[in-house]
C-alpha cells in the first residue's frame, strides 16, 4: 500500500495517509496539486504536499468558516470568497438567500478545475449565476473595493508562501477599507495546539485594525492540532451575537454551535496575555 506523508510546514507531527488510488497530480504556476482516494477519508485535496480538504470531513470546515459571521451579520447581501478554490466555501454562503453577490477570488484557477472534476459536491456552486470568478490576487482585488463588500472570507493555503500577503497589516486595512459600515472579515489562523503564536499574532494584527476583534474554534479531524482557530473581525457590530435566524441545511452547524463555538472569554484573555498554561 502507498502511503502519503504530509508536509505541514508548522506542525510538530507528521500525519500518514494510506492511498488506494492516485487520481491526479500535476504542478500549476503557483503550487502542486494532488488528489488521492484514501479507505476512510475518501478523495482527498492535497497542494504543496499539504491535506485541505478531504470529502469525509470537509464540512466541518466550511460550515465553521462561513456560518458564524454570515449569522452574526444582520443582512449580507455582497460576499467575497478569497481563495478556497475547492468552492466549499462559495457553497456554503449561497445557502443565504439574501446574498446576491458572491466575489470567488482564487489566485490559482487549476484548483477550481481540479475541484469541479473530482469534488462536485463541494463545488458545486461556483458556477452560479451569482458568483463573480475573479482569478487574481486576492489582496490585489481588495484593493480596488471600496465600502461595498458586507462579509470578507479568507479561505487560504497555510500562511506561508503567495498566502502571507493575506495576513499582513496592509491586507487588513485593505479588507477594512472594502467593507461596508457593518462589514465583517474572518480569516483561518491555524491551530491553537500547534501555533499558538501564529493565532495572537494575527489577533494582534487585527487589533492594529479593527475595533472588535474576536476568535472562534472548530474540530478539524484532518488539520493537524485538530483544534482549528478562526480569527474574525468587525468594523462596529460585537461578533458573538447571532442577528439572524437559522434556516439553512447544514451537517455540523446550527445556533448552539454558533454560542458555543467562540472561545471562553477567560480562556481568550489568556491567550491574548500570552498566560495560557500549555
């Protein structure tokens, strides 16, 4: 049997898949991209020798990434998506029927096409009527935004590479410059297990920025730490409250979830004080 040894360039493990089957592989102008089929996990994404998503788990993750600050926010209606070219993402928010705009920013158009063919299921909406494909830059395509985008997602690879220029400060006053009065951003921050750091500094990154600054946590059973952060931010409006009902169709996600998901006020002061005990 082939086995695939991860290559996280953060983690203090190495994660080994057993592959059944190598469905694709080549190298785009930006990055490797794999899929491979695994007995458990089933058809699995992999870029730069990194897992992203895997069809098992996947919408723990974009469920997580997305529903949180689409129902803290009282009415988004313009969205823009910045990487996740698997479209997980793009799915996930046009489950809101108020949404009429949805920007899919992906730097490296190949991962959209590997993802049509091998995950249709989890991108199946980045053809919709709805959806702008934009494959550019992402921290380039806020630039040109001004006051118009009422949610920002940043779906990116880990934070190295073409990704860093999605968590600088200039990126971030870029995305607050892009959106509306009650806009809101959210961005992965990796693990609290493994980069602890990686986490306070891209909360601390935010503060410089925005005035309310909050973080959340989801279950990833494929990223390695397993305990995945979320760093989100907002131009006015407190992050924890959920302002709009839940009405959509989702496998992890729903109002409890939304409470329970943001990390404990005390335990966030620790983190924040850099005093957490592990």
């Amino acid at each position: 049997m082939i086995k695939f040894f991860e290559k996280d360039p953060y983690a203090p493990v190495q994660y080994v898949y057993e592959v059944e089957r190598v469905l694709y592989k080549s190298k785009s102008n930006f990055q490797e991209i794999m899929v491979i089929e695994n007995a458990f996990f089933g058809k699995m994404l992999i870029l730069d020798g990194v897992v992203q998503i895997t069809e098992k788990d996947e919408f723990f993750y974009h469920e997580m990434l997305v529903h949180v600050l689409m129902h803290s926010h009282p009415n988004p209606k313009n969205v823009a998506v910045i990487g996740g070219g698997d479209g997980g993402a793009v799915r996930e928010v046009l489950k809101h029927q108020c949404v009429e705009k949805v920007y899919f920013v992906e730097i490296d158009e190949e991962v959209i096409n590997v993802s049509r063919k091998f995950f249709p299921e989890v991108s199946c909406n980045v053809d919709n009527p709805k959806v702008a494909i934009k494959c550019i830059d992402g921290a380039e395509f806020i630039k040109d935004k001004t006051g118009e985008l009422d949610v920002i997602i940043v779906d990116s690879t880990d934070i190295i590479g073409f990704a860093k220029s999605l968590f600088t400060v200039e990126f971030f006053k870029s995305v607050k410059n892009a959106l509306t009065d009650e806009g809101m951003f959210v961005t992965l921050s990796e693990s609290l297990h493994f980069h602890r750091d990686l986490v306070v500094e891209v909360q601390e990154a935010l503060r410089l920025i925005f005035p309310v600054v909050d973080l959340y946590t989801a279950p990833i059973a494929t990223y390695a730490g397993n305990w995945w952060t979320f760093s989100a931010a907002s131009k006015k409006l407190g992050l924890r409250d959920m302002r709009r009902k839940y009405n959509i169709d989702t496998r992890y996600f729903d109002e409890e979830i939304f409470h329970q998901s943001f990390l404990p006020l005390k335990i966030y002061e620790k983190l924040l004080n850099k005093r957490l005990p592990w």
